[in-house]
C-alpha cells in the first residue's frame, strides 16, 4: 500500500474525570481537523477513607505513555508516518491535585481529586456514583474561613474569580501541608513541586528530575484560588493567607506555546505546545472565539462557559469568572463565567439504577420520543440541594404534577426537561452578567447523542442548538492550542482560517408562548422542593398531638361538645 502523506499531525491527549476514569488519546489532521486515531486506558480511583477519592499520579503517567505508544502503532497499521506528528496538547481535570520530589520524580501523596461541585453545595450529602467527590478539606475550609472577615467565602472573588471552598486546588494543597509529613519536609528541603495534573505530565514528559519543565498555564493557574486572574501572577497575599510557599508553585504560560520536548517514546523530539483545562479546552474547540459565545458540555453534569472577551465579568447569579484561555505568549487573555449544573446525565443514571424504569440510557429518549410531553409532569432533581443560581442547600428532589394518567414515559421525559430547564437557568444567568444576549448554544458531551433532549433544549431556550458532527471538542482545542503555537504554527486561529465543522442544527419547534409557560411552571416547580432540609434536630420533648395548642385546643373542644350533645340528647 501507498504511504497516506499526511504532513500536519497533532496528537492531543486528555486527562477526564468521566465514568470510568480514563486518560485518552487522539490525534487531529491539522488541515482537516480530522480524527485520524485514537487510544485510551482507564485508571483506578482509590477511597482510603469514607469521603477520600484519590488516584496514583505514576499510573497516570504510565497511562499517558501506553496511550502514546499504542496510538503510534494505530498509526502506523495505517500507513501513516508518525514523523508528520509535528506538536502535542494537553488537556486535563482542572483542580486536582499534586505534590512530588523534584529529585527523585516520585510522588509525595497520591493526587486528590478535583471534587464534584456537589462541594460548594453541601458538606454532608454524597449521592451514589459520584465517585470524584473529596471531602477531607471541609474541616480545612471551615478553619481558613474564620480569617475572613464576616466569614465571607467571596472574599477573594475580585482576585480569582472563586469562592473559599473546597473545590479549588489552594484548600487541598494547604491539607496536604498540614497531613503529610513527608511533603511538610520536602518543602522545607525545597524539593517538593506542586501542580495540577497537567503540571505533573509536562514536567514528568519533558524530562522529570533530569531538566523537566515546571510549567502550566493560565487557564489551570486560574483554578488553584492563588492566582491573580488580572495580573496574570501568583498573588503574594493568597499565598500567604493559604501559607503556601510560592517557590513550589508552577511558572505560569500561555494556552499556546512551546513549553518543552517529549524526551522518550516513540514521540522523543516533539514539542509539548498547548495546554488547557478541560472545559477551556471545549470552549476553544468549539471555536467560542467571540464575545457572548458559549458552550455546554452535558455529562454527568453541565458546564456552560460564556465568552467574555478581553473584560472579567463578575456574576450576580452565582456564576464563576475564569480565565477562557490565552492563545499565545504575546496573545491577549479572555475570559469566561462558568455555571454548572450538578444533575444531568445523573438523572438518567437514577431512572436507570434507582427506580429501575429503563435497564439502558438510551431507553429514556425512547420512552421520551413516544411520550412526547410530560403531561404536566415536573421533574426537579435537587438531590443534594439546588447549584446556581439558587445556591440553595436545603432543597430535595421532587416530581410533582403527577396525575392518574402519568406513567414512566412522562417521568421519562421531564427527567430530560429538567436538563434542559436547569441549562435555561444558568444562561438567563449569564444573560444578566454579560448584557448579551445568545443566539445560540454550542453543545458537546455524551448526553448530546439524545436528539429528544437536543430539541427540547431548543424549544426551552427559544434559541438553535448546535452540536458539532466531532465530539471531542476537549481534546480538538487543546489540539488546535498546540498547533496554533509559535514555533509550531500550523494551525491558524484566525477565524477566516478556521476549519469549518458539520454540525447539527435543533431549531425551535414550538411557540415563544408554550416554552415561557412550560419555563414558569417549571420555576413554581422548583420553589415546591425548597425548604425540605433543615439543620435543626427534632424535639425530644413531648410530641404528642396536644403539644400543638391549636390542634389540642380543637381536639379537646370537639371532645366537649361530643359529651355536651349526649347529655342533651340523654
């Protein structure tokens, strides 16, 4: 067979917190932004403790050089050069964490994980089968936050953009410090390195104790809670408020440059050239280039990122502001506000293993399609409380609107309404906050195959929907990062430059009218569920019915009159 000359190849490879977990490779044809190959490996998660997620950072690594050398042998069966490979993108599970030995490139602790965002909601209720969730650095939270004026968890928000809790990177490098001996020791030695995994897989790629490179970049830096998101640097105050030595933290770089050379495997040369963090990552695949783009990435939850531009926009809602990406080392930054919605693909997961109505995923857009509407059936699927814009605690699932006539398709179907009512939520929200209004949302993630939830998005949000005919738009960004870098340059960002992408496009398909009071009837719904969660324990006192003085005055009233009208008719 002929050599397949394919000159402009961009291998990518991404480190996700999806069920299973998994590092999983591709590799894009720059000129295309074709799918040549891909291979991918699942790790393990390790629970040490109830509340405990962590993961050995070794076997991520060794993962990552599996991935490389099996996708270079895919390449190769078809016949093609593995030399045309000319960059490499990183992208990864933003916030989690790690501490190694600079001079031995060992691990100091197994990696904590990035915590679902369950975290900023809660602190006691875990549902089953979210299985990233970390809870040891509440009690660190509660301590940190008691030297805060007013104990104000937004103290920091104009730096970071965040809220003190125990999602973001800061909490658990400061619980490390405080638990493990060995890397106290190790920093006061100064030999320990921290970074997130993307730090930990360039420096351990680029050489390790022999010259590695301690980098990441801006997208990463700007999950951590130590970094100032308008100075671009590491903020001297955080570090010393989490009392974080900055000697260990990561030089921080653009989204887009070369940061070094792979020095072994079948890929030995290649330069490591873009790194972004994985919703970051979605947003610049998308091509979400201009300000008020945005993209939702539907897995277990929802990520929804709005392009801000050149200006940070501070939420009102409850949003997150964070740095989009910052394509260049000369390239301006831009920024984004996030919202997530905690149940999503979950929901289906809880049809499916809980109630027991469908024994597959894809059965509930079946049941969906045949029912074709709730039936005035409303799902809201608080089972840990309410996220943004609610930020309510106290809230509990409930499905209401149940009549006679209601049967598991309907339940079928406003499980996926509640997907998309939740989405509408958080745009309204960044409607507010940005001033600019969306035209359309681009979509990704695996929940995106369900055309039933597709178009009930669109109907919700009276706006098209667009999901791309290539699904890893994660892995295509960090790709398109790595290609567009000096030095590499064989991927033009400019948007006259751009690949054009097939998509598939949801339209509207029901009246601005019929979507407003669906929406409406949604939000009575969603007021029904709060309020069911309260912190006070219940009385040990009396609780019999007569400690109730209404209630007893009525009881033993009734008793008179009952013993009044037997004596009178005596």
């Amino acid at each position: 067979r002929m050599l397949i000359n394919v000159n402009l190849l961009l291998f990518n490879f991404c480190v996700h917190g999806r069920f299973p977990f998994v590092i999983y490779l591709q590799v894009f044809n720059a000129k295309t932004a074709e799918l040549l190959s891909h291979h991918q490996v699942e790790i393990q998660q390790k629970f040490p403790k109830e509340g405990w997620v962590e993961q050995d950072p070794k076997e991520i690594l060794k993962s990552v050089h599996e991935c490389v050398e099996r996708t270079c042998e895919k390449l190769q069966q078809l016949n093609i050069d593995i030399t045309n490979i000319k960059a490499i993108g990183v992208s990864n599970q933003r916030e989690t964490t790690v501490v190694w030995d600079k001079t031995t490139g060992e691990p100091l602790y197994n990696a904590i994980v990035n915590k679902s965002l369950y975290g900023l909601l809660t602190k006691t209720s875990v549902p089953e089968g979210f299985l990233w969730l970390d809870l040891r650095t509440q009690s660190t939270v509660e301590r940190l936050l008691k030297r805060i004026p007013g104990k104000n968890k937004s103290f920091f928000k104009f730096r970071t953009g965040l809220p003190l809790s125990t999602y973001f990177s800061a909490v658990k490098l400061r619980w490390l410090l405080d638990n493990v001996e060995e890397i106290r020791q190790a920093v006061d030695d100064g030999r320990a390195m921290f970074g997130t995994i993307d730090s930990w897989l360039i420096w351990s790629l680029t050489g390790g104790k022999n010259g590695g490179v301690h980098c990441t970049d801006v997208t990463n830096a700007s999950r951590t809670m130590l970094f100032n998101i308008h100075s671009l640097e590491w903020d001297p105050e955080l570090c010393q408020f989490f009392d974080i030595p900055v000697e260990i933290l990561p030089k921080v770089r653009s989204s887009s440059e070369i940061y070094g050379l792979m020095k072994s495997g079948a890929l030995t040369g290649v330069p490591i050239s873009g790194c972004l963090g994985d919703q970051s990552a979605a947003l610049v695949g998308q091509m979400c280039f201009q300000d008020g783009q945005a993209k939702n990435t539907y897995g277990t939850g929802c990520f929804l990122l709005c392009n801000t531009g050149q200006k940070s926009v501070f939420s009102q809602h409850g949003l997150l502001t964070t740095i989009a990406y910052k394509l260049g080392r000369d390239k301006p930054v831009c920024y984004a506000l996030e919202g997530s919605v905690a149940i999503a693909g979950a929901v289906v997961r809880w049809l499916r293993d809980n109630l027991g109505i469908v024994k597959t995923a894809q059965e509930v857009e079946k049941l969906a399609a045949e029912a074709g509407t709730s039936y005035g059936c409303y799902f809201v699927p608080a089972f840990s409380g309410l996220y943004a814009p609610y930020w309510e605690p106290s809230a509990r699932g409930i499905i209401c609107g149940l009549t006679q006539f209601t049967n598991k398709k309907h339940i079928a179907f406003a499980a996926l309404e509640a997907v998309c009512f939740q989405t509408r939520e958080i745009l309204d929200a960044m409607n507010k906050d940005c001033g600019i209004p969306l035209n359309q949302l681009q979509v990704d993630g695996g929940m995106t195959n369900n055309k039933v939830l597709m178009q009930l998005q669109s109907d919700i949000l009276c706006i098209p929907v667009v999901k791309p005919s290539m699904p890893e738009t994660t892995a295509l960004g960090a790709a398109m990062a790595a290609g567009a870098a000096e030095g590499v340059g064989i991927w033009s960002l400019n948007p006259g430059d751009l690949t054009a992408v097939t998509c598939e496009r949801f339209e509207p398909q029901i009246n601005p009218e019929e979507s407003e009071f669906r929406y409406a009837r949604w939000k009575k719904a969603v007021m029904k569920s709060m309020g069911w969660e309260t912190s006070e324990a219940p009385s040990n006192g009396d609780t019999s019915i007569f400690c109730s003085l209404p209630l007893g005055f009525f009881i033993m009233s009734s008793m008179i009159m009952l013993i009044g009208a037997k004596f009178v008719s005596g």
